[in-house]
C-alpha cells in the first residue's frame, strides 16, 4: 500500500483593503491562484480529472468590505518558508492584497472553515448622536428576540450578536464594533445590525477579527483563539 502523499499546509493571514475590496470571492480566490503560480510557490493540487489548487479560505468577505485579518489555508508540495512566502507573495500581488502572516499547521486537521465561531466588525455611523446612539444599542440588547428576514425566511438576530459596543473618536465620529455568530446555518451579519439599530453608514464595513474554535475542542464549549499570532 502506498503511502499518503506529503504536502505542507500554511494558515495565511492577508489584508484585502481598496478598490480590491469591490471583486467577489471566486474572483479572490483566482487572484491568489495567479500570485502563487507568479510568484514560483510550489502550489499543490487536488487529485481527479480536474485537479484544482489548494487554496481554502475561512469565510468569504462580502463585496465592498475591507479585513486586515482574512485567513486561508494554502497546500504545498514542498516546504517553504514563511519568509520566502510572504516575500514572494508581496511580489506578485496586486495593489490592497497583502499577506501579512504564514504559520505552518498540521496538514490533515480539522477544515478552516469548519473552525470558524465567530467574526468581528467595525463600521462609522452617519449618526453624530453619541447618547441617541447608545440608548439604541442598549435597548436593542434588552430585546429577547430581533426578527430580521433573510432569503424570504425569518430569523432571530439576537442570539447571533456576542457583542455590541459604540466607539467615538477624536474627532467626534461614531462607530460601532460588533462580534457575531459565524457558524453553518447560524451567521450573524453586520448590515443586519445596522438595519435593526435604524442607522445609516459611512464608509466601508470593516472585518477586524475572524475567531476560530480550538482544533482539539471542536464541538466542545471550551474556549475559542484567534489564528495568525
């Protein structure tokens, strides 16, 4: 019997901001096909009549929204180096695509995406009342339930939204940091928040954490972590 095939699996951390932010998921995901092949990184490729690379990606960003805490997971046929990746990779990428952080992890764990409880957003408000805009949040988390509708179907927001907090900065400008629910069948989403609060925004929704289950804990209620550290 012949053995499994060795590959090296890397958890990529990237940034997409700028006009980038405006191209769909598939439309990401070949831009990072085109940047490894650029970039002479040994990419590797599933098995079958129509191989395809390795790339897997936590959890798609929305069209229009900004991160600088995207994962993906990313096979090779050969070891590389973290430094020989991110090199390579700043080489070849386009403007507002940018890896910032490669981690070796074990090649037959538990899929990205299945790993993923929870997400983490930061938006500015056109709303420059700082009381009005907290006695909404607070009044909204007193609700038991936030029916919102979704694809012709309802559903309760609230227990998706772990968190709610409003922010203002120096300059007098209001945002609001949201942690939601980020699991098959239950995601919470930002644009869903702002609609229930009946505020408007300015500028970009921004993703500033993307939390994962530990890999040994999975499907347990034992704790989260944050990946690319």
């Amino acid at each position: 019997m012949s053995l499994p095939e060795v590959q090296f699996r890397y958890r990529v951390r990237f940034s997409k901001t700028g006009p980038i932010r405006f191209i769909g998921h598939l439309d990401l995901q070949r831009n990072f096909e085109r940047v490894i092949r650029r970039a002479k990184l040994p990419l590797a490729y599933s098995k079958g009549f129509h191989p395809r690379p390795k790339i897997q990606f936590a959890q798609p960003l929305p069209l229009g929204f900004s991160s600088e805490t995207e994962l993906l997971d990313v096979w090779f046929s050969e070891s590389v180096s973290v430094s020989r990746l991110i090199d390579g990779f700043a080489a070849a990428a386009p403007s507002g695509l940018r890896l910032l952080e490669a981690t070796l992890v074990a090649q037959y764990g538990t899929s990205l995406p299945a790993l993923v409880c929870a997400s983490q957003y930061r938006f500015a408000l056109e709303n420059k009342n700082l009381s009005d805009v907290q006695q909404k949040v607070s009044d909204l988390l007193a609700q038991e339930k936030i029916i919102r509708e979704r694809r012709k179907k309802q559903y309760n927001l609230r227990p998706l939204i772990e968190s709610l907090e409003v922010e203002e900065d120096e300059n007098g400008q209001i945002y609001l940091k949201t942690r939601l629910t980020a699991k098959e069948g239950a995601t919470g989403r930002p644009e869903e928040v702002l609609a229930a609060l009946d505020e408007t925004r300015t500028g970009p929704y921004y993703r500033l954490a993307i939390y994962l289950e530990d890999e040994k804990a999975k499907g347990e209620e034992t704790g989260e972590g944050q990946t690319g550290s």
